[in-house]
C-alpha cells in the first residue's frame, strides 16, 4: 500500500494513536511528545513537514531535515521511510531508542548510519512512588486555566530562553491539542504572585502513561525545589486522573546533567537511550 502524505494537523491523531497502541519501555513515541513537538510553536514558525502514513507504520519529517519514526512492522516501516525520504532534504537526521529493533533494522538497510549527537534516556516512574509536593514557605503550586496561555507561555519563555517559540498565541493552540489537559499543566506561584516554574504533564489515558515535557524554573528562583515541586505536582494530578506510569526523557549525556540528576531525585529510573543517525542521498 502506499502511504497516505498528510500535513501533520491532519495525521496527528493516527500517529498518537499508533504510539500509544505500541507503547511499551522500548518504544521512543508518546502521544504528549508528539501533541507538543507539532504544536510548541505557531506554524508559520514552526514550518513542520509532513508525514506517511500507513496501516501500522508512520514517518514524520518534523522539518526536511529531521525524521521521526514510528512502527512495529518492517515492511510498513519500510514503506513510510522511503516516501518521506523521497521528500526530503539531501541529508536527513533521525533519533531512536537504541531498543527500537525493527526501526533501526529498516533505518541501517536505508543507509542511516550512526553519528555523535547529544542523547537522551527515557526514565520511568510508578506513580504509586511519587513523593509528596514540597514547597519553600510562601511559595504554591496549581493548575493553570484554560484562559491563562499568555501566563503560561510567558514562564516557560522566562525560564528557557527569550527566544523560545512557545508565546501565548501556540500555547493557546497547545492547549487546544488532545490530550492537553490543564488539570496536568502545574505552575508555581512566587510569594509575590509572579509564576516562576512550571511542569506540563501529558497523559495518555490508553496507556496510563504520564509525560513530563516541559519543566522550567526561572534563574533567580533556581535550585529551591521548584521545578521537582511542579514536577511532582503535576505527576499527583495525573494520577488522581488514572496514570499509573511516569515518563520523562532528559539529555543522558555529559553536557546536560542538571535535569536527570532533578528526575532521579524524584525516583525515575533510567531506561533505555536514544541514539541519532544520518543519511545522505546518493547523488
Ligand atoms: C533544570 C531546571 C528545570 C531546574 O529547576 P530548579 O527549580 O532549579 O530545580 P530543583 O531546585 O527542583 O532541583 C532539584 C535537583 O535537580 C538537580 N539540578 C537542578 N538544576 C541543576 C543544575 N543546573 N545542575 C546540576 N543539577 C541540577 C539537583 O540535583 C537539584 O538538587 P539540589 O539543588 O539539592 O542539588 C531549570 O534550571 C530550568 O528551567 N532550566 C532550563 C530548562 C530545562 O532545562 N528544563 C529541563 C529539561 S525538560
């Protein structure tokens, strides 16, 4: 069968339904992670590729340059590689999880070889493990509201950079995008009212699977448990909605240790790492 090419708006839901239909220790997609990497931005910024689908297998190019991948069945993955491939740049960058055996097998026999880029390692959670939420005295933690995206927008910026894309009008759109729920998207409130960290959490609900992705805590409140506060909020809420399972992906190599180091505080355990390939077309 040949894959369908959709715009991602359009095949969004299908491939979060296939990542969490495959969902296990071994598989590198959640459906949060997808919900957030197509949404973060506003489009026009963004300018996300589109993506093949088939029956049991998809291929995304996040951008012309950039692959994701999804799939159990070789051949269907085969199939949804080489049409995005065939749309693609001259040299197209890929990640997986190192245990993601049947996309690496159909990845090497299309020439992707690996290369030395920063890495991250899925860590998990059983959420009936979660600490307690430990605030400095006159700090809260609380959900956001629905009508609060300029707000949020605004401490993600603050703690990630002034340049980041997440500003009030994607994150309005974010919010629009399943399965956001803003019972799950916990912030921390300064003792003078300004909002100073924040944890979005994802939850699948087929899965019980609970993402954390983004944590931010501004500088000048840094290192007082904050970000560990929304963290560990956020997680509680999507427990008492049905989670049962924590996932977060921080950097795993040297460069970045800050945030496995706040995870493995709160009890995550390492799991599997990603690994990145490249390939280059033949001229
Ligand atoms: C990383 C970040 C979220 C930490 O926020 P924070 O509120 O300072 O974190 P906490 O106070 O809860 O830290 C808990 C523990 O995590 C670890 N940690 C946090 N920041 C660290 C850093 N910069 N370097 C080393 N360890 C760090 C420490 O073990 C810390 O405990 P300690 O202070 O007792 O040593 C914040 O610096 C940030 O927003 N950075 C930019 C965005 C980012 O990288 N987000 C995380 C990836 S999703």
């Amino acid at each position: 069968m040949t894959p369908e090419r959709l715009d991602i708006d359009d095949a969004l839901t299908r491939m979060q339904a296939l990542a969490s239909d495959l969902w296990s220790h071994r598989s590198r997609h959640h459906p949060g992670q997808l919900a957030w990497s197509a949404a973060y931005g506003e489009p026009e910024v963004l300018d996300l590729g589109p993506a093949f689908v088939v029956e049991g297998a998809w291929a995304w190019l996040e951008s012309l340059d950039w692959l994701e991948v999804c799939g159990r069945d070789p051949e269907a993955i085969e199939q949804v590689v080489q049409a995005a491939l065939a749309a693609a740049d001259d040299e197209v960058t890929t990640s997986t999880l190192e245990t993601e055996s049947e996309v690496l097998t159909v990845l090497a026999a299309a020439g992707f070889t690996e290369i030395e880029a920063p890495w991250f390692t899925h860590h998990h959670l059983d959420l009936s493990d979660l600490p307690p939420v430990e605030l400095p005295e006159g700090y809260a933690v609380r959900a956001v509201r629905p009508d609060e995206h300029e707000q949020r927008a605004a401490v993600h910026r603050a703690a990630w950079s002034s340049t980041s894309r997440v500003t009030g009008a994607a994150y309005q759109r974010l919010m629009r995008t399943p399965p956001y729920r803003p019972e799950t998207d916990h912030v921390v409130v300064a003792p003078d009212g300004q909002w100073v960290a924040s944890c979005c959490v994802w939850l699948d609900a087929a899965t019980g699977v609970a993402l954390v992705e983004p944590v931010g805590c501004v500088e000048e409140h840094g290192r007082l448990g904050l970000a560990t506060a929304a963290s560990v909020s956020a997680l509680t809420a999507a427990r008492d909605l049905g989670a049962t399972e924590g996932l977060v992906c921080p950097r795993g190599d040297d460069d970045y240790p800050g945030p496995a180091r706040l995870y493995r505080r709160i009890g995550f355990e390492p799991g599997a790492r990603t690994r990145a390939y490249r390939w280059r077309r033949d001229t």
